[in-house]
C-alpha cells in the first residue's frame, strides 16, 4: 500500500493558472509561488463581491479518537465528489501547522485519494503566512519591551504584560521564561512565554479580517497589558497596527492550489481548534461562495467544538450561513466511544458501537435541532467494517431523521463519495432553520452556560470567585456582547478527555478566562488546555528526511 505522500508525489498536478481558470480568475490577479501555488490579489477579492453566493457545506465530525475519523479527507473527497458529478465546487481549509507536522499528528493535507497538492509544500512552509503572523506578533511583543525600556510612558505594569512570543513549533521549553537578563542595557526582567503560532490572537483576527482595513482596526483594539490601576493598554497605544498590518498585508491574499483531481482548493489560515475558533479564514470562504456554486470547508476537532465556533463566531461575525453540514464518523471511533480498546477496534463488535454510537448521536441532534442545518453522515470506510455494523449504524440513524453513506473517497477519490455529494446537493435546497446557540445579549456567564447545557450536555457550570470576577468586570467594561470562544478538551462532550461516549449532568469548570478584543470574543478555558504543546516521545520529524535526489519522505 502506498503512503500519502507517495500518492501525492505520483499526482499529476497541472499549472496553477489553469486552476485559476476554471473559476474565471485571470492569470494577471494571481501571485504564482512556484508553478502550483499562488496568491489570488485583493484586489480581485474585491471585484467579486458582489457575485451571488454559492451553497456552503460545512464538514465536521464526531469527538475525535486515536482510531481515526478522516475529517479534511472528507472535505477533499467531497469537493472532488462534487466536481465528479458534475457540479462547479471549490473546497477551503486551514493551513497545517508545523508544531503537529513535526509533533504527534502529523500533516493536514487530507489522506490516500484525497489530498490537496504540492502535499509536502502545504505542509512546510507553503506561502509563507504563518511566518508573516508570527513577525507581526512578536514585532508587537518586542514594541512592549521597547516601550518600557524607554521610559513606559504609557505606565504598563509589567506584571500584567497579556502578549507572548510565538514560534511554529511544539516547544515545552518555552512555555515559560525569564526574559530581558543580562543587565539594564537590556530591558525589564520579567516572566513570559511563548504559545505556538496556531493560538496567537493574530492568527484569529487574520482568519476573521474582511479586509486590510478591517485587519488593521482589529489589531488596534488589542489589549496588550494594563496598567497598575487596571486600565487596559492596547495595540494602538503603542502605534503598532500600521506596522503589523504591512507585515500580513500579502499574506491577507487566499492560497488557491488543487487537489489529485485538479479541481480548485483554497487554503488560508490556521487557527487553533481549541484556543480560537479554528477555520480557514473568512476572505477565502467569501471569496470561493462567489466563484463556486458549492463550497465545502471543515470546523477543527467535532461538532461540540469546530462546528459551534463555526456557528457562533465565524457565521455570526461574517454572515457566512452553512446549506448543509456532512458529520463525519468511523465505525472503529464509534466502538472506541463504545469503550473498546483502540488496539481492538479492527474487530466487529455491535455492542461496543450500540453503546459508542450515543456520541454520534448527540453531534447529529446538536447539528440538527441546535444549529437547525440538515445533516447526513458519511462514514470512512475501512476494510474491517462489517454488515451487521453497517446495518446496526444506519438503522439507528435513521430514526434521528439523518442519512448514513458509506463513503470510499480515501481509496478511490471523488468517485467513492459520489452518493454523499449527491446528498449533499438534495440537502442544500432543503429548508434551512439555522440558529445561533445563544444571542448576542445574552451575558458572557450566560452564553457560556447555553453551550455547557445545551451543546455538551453539562448540567452547569461553575468557576471560582475569581473568574467569576473577571467575567463580571469584562461584562461591565463593554465586552459582554462578544461570543464565547471555549478553549477544552475536543476527546469528550465533558473537560475529562478520558470520559468517551456522551456524558450528561457533569459540571464544566471554568479555569481561566481570556479577552481577545481585536479578534472579538471571549476565551473561557475548561480543564488543561496548552497553547504551546510539546513533542511526543517518538515525534513524526524522526521519519522525516530527504533523500539524495532533494525527495521529501516520511511526511504524512
């Protein structure tokens, strides 16, 4: 059997201009990165805004397992499914970050007959924005140290500093540091960190800025640090935001690239699932709906998480609204729910996903009666499937009112996922009752209770007097209209990532409360969330390595 990047390196790729074609976009709007990549200019994004919009699809999937769902495959899959039947669709994703290429996943490209190419060029590094994102943010730390070095006029007290470095890359030894020793010539010393690139509050605003504009006032309404009375000190404060701005400026252009059947693929920003509310960035989805009639992108991690950030910040804070949504699942992950040991899930065991399949379940009625989309499963097949599992799957799914397809898109491309595109294209014209979890006036405390109850099935929430103090004040300080972003564990509905299945009635405690003003929304962190990981014992770089011939190998 072939690897994925075996499969990728035998593509058949044809130039970028030729992809940019077959959506009516003129070489002359395009920056080419190579002969199989390329920027597509803002100025261009602009010229189409006022195209009627194609029908969206929204991919997500159950609570992640170590046996695998296939999330972005089936987003690939689905687009080249949707080209196959003949229909003109373009699909957007997140650019993978280097700290889970190298780290413990591995790359973001999609899988075996759905992948997205130059596979090795996306997962490295691509067109250069996320380096672009980490300049900006770590010229804005380095403009704080500055600024109290010279004297700090603006009376930061450097011990509620709130910005950190980042770097691409799982680094425990960074988490956190001592900076600025050596002496007066070189700053204040103070304790700092660093997160990785994924989870800077730049990376959420770049994926939700409309425009340069809009991305240069998001970045002015960042808050920084505070000073020793609590007054909060932002970006524009210290006349940051033209300079960040010219540092993102190219990096704002959509990626445009293909995939193994040479149909168009955006690719462009990268959120952290959990921190922030991982999605591809909102230019490039806008964009494709005016260049596509169907447009098919993925949430990070499962419904609970991706799928209502998707919702409640990236639709409410753009207007996108999803047609349809495909919850992608495995009968192996559903029998690990079951409680099967992952080293087992191969076997057929009816009873292990008679008791797993109630975390599908609670995702199919939080996409259908919470987010009010219609919905229809797509199982990745895997040889070990059985008919009675099938069977068993389909039957129970159905008394939900939801399809169930057994899609084959890893090993046979868009061909294998060609009945869930035909679905998919019936749901789209069905009645659409989206909704927002909560309302914009609902109160922070509120809003994040709706979520606990209604989307994860707690029976409350709590948190100590402390952050319920600071829910409080960021209330009374005028950010009580901005959604909550819930930063917890995406392996269970509950913040205890060994609780599978569905649990009910467990309480969500709120450890940590984060204002990021300039992306507008409210991070309430629940149980042990990292912003900077670290590798894993044995990281996926040992495999990587290149041959004589300059050939990558080992990336997966």
């Amino acid at each position: 059997m072939m690897s994925d990047i075996d499969i990728a390196q035998q593509a058949k790729m044809v130039k970028i201009a030729e992809i940019a074609h077959k959506l009516g976009i003129p070489e002359d709007a395009l920056e080419p990165y190579g002969r199989y990549k390329a920027k597509v200019s803002l100025n261009y994004v602009d010229s189409v805004k006022n195209k009627k919009n194609g029908k969206l699809i929204l991919v997500t999937a159950i609570s992640p397992t170590p046996a695998g769902e296939g999330k972005t495959t089936t987003t690939v899959g689905l687009g080249d499914a949707l080209n196959h039947i003949g229909k003109k669709a373009i699909i957007c994703l997140r650019e993978p970050s280097l700290g889970p290429v190298f780290g413990m996943k591995g790359g973001a490209a999609g899988g075996g007959y759905a992948q997205v190419v130059p596979m090795e060029e996306i997962n490295l590094h691509f067109t250069g924005d996320f380096s672009a994102i980490a300049l900006a943010n770590n010229l804005l730390a380095a403009l704080i140290d500055n600024h109290i070095h010279h004297g700090n006029e603006l009376n930061f007290d450097v011990r509620r500093i709130a910005w950190k470095r980042v770097v691409d890359m799982n680094d425990r030894a960074l988490r956190q540091i001592t900076v600025s020793l050596g002496g007066p010539g070189n700053g204040y010393p103070r304790e700092d960190g660093f997160d990785i690139v994924v989870a800077s509050e730049i990376m959420a605003i770049f994926c939700l800025a409309t425009s340069i504009k809009d991305l240069k006032e998001r970045i002015s309404k960042i808050v920084v640090g505070y000073t020793r009375d609590l007054k909060p000190i932002l970006a524009k404060d210290l006349h940051a935001q033209g300079a960040m701005t010219a540092l993102l400026k190219d990096a704002m252009m959509p990626n445009l690239v293909q995939t193994l059947e040479n149909n168009p693929a955006f690719i462009h920003g990268g959120p952290f699932a959990n921190i922030a509310h991982g999605c591809n960035s909102v230019i490039a989805t806008q964009t494709a709906l005016k260049l596509g009639d169907y447009v098919v992108t993925e949430a990070g991690f499962g419904a609970d998480l991706g799928a209502e950030k998707f919702i409640d910040i990236k639709c409410r804070k753009s207007g996108l609204r999803p047609d349809a949504v495909v919850l992608v699942a495995t009968i192996r992950a559903l029998k690990f729910h079951g409680g099967m040991d992952v080293k087992e899930v191969s076997k057929e065991n009816v009873t292990a996903l008679e008791k797993g399949i109630v975390n599908l379940e609670r995702h199919v009625h939080n996409v259908m009666q919470n987010y009010g989309l219609p919905c229809v499963v797509s199982v990745n097949h895997r040889t070990h499937d059985t008919e009675a599992e099938v069977n068993f799957l389909t039957e129970r799914l159905s008394k939900l009112g939801c399809k169930v397809v057994i899609a084959k898109h890893w090993a046979e491309g868009g061909k294998g996922a060609a009945e869930v595109a035909r679905i998919v294209v019936d749901l789209c014209e069905q009645p659409n009752n989206f909704k927002f979890v909560y309302e914009d006036a609902m109160p922070l405390w509120d809003k994040m209770k709706t979520i606990a109850v209604k989307i994860y099935g707690a029976s409350d929430i709590a948190a100590d007097a402390k952050i319920r103090g600071q829910i409080k004040k960021l209330q009374e300080d005028g950010y009580g209209h901005y959604p909550v972003c819930v930063a917890k564990t995406q392996y269970s509905f509950s913040t205890d990532p060994q609780l599978r299945g569905a649990p009910s009635g467990h309480i969500l405690t709120i450890r940590e409360v984060r204002l990021a003003a300039g992306a507008e929304f409210v991070v309430m962190v629940c149980g042990d969330i990292m912003t900077m990981p670290g590798l894993p014992k044995v990281p996926c770089a040992n495999s990587i390595d290149v041959d004589d011939d300059g050939k990558i190998v080992g990336l997966f």
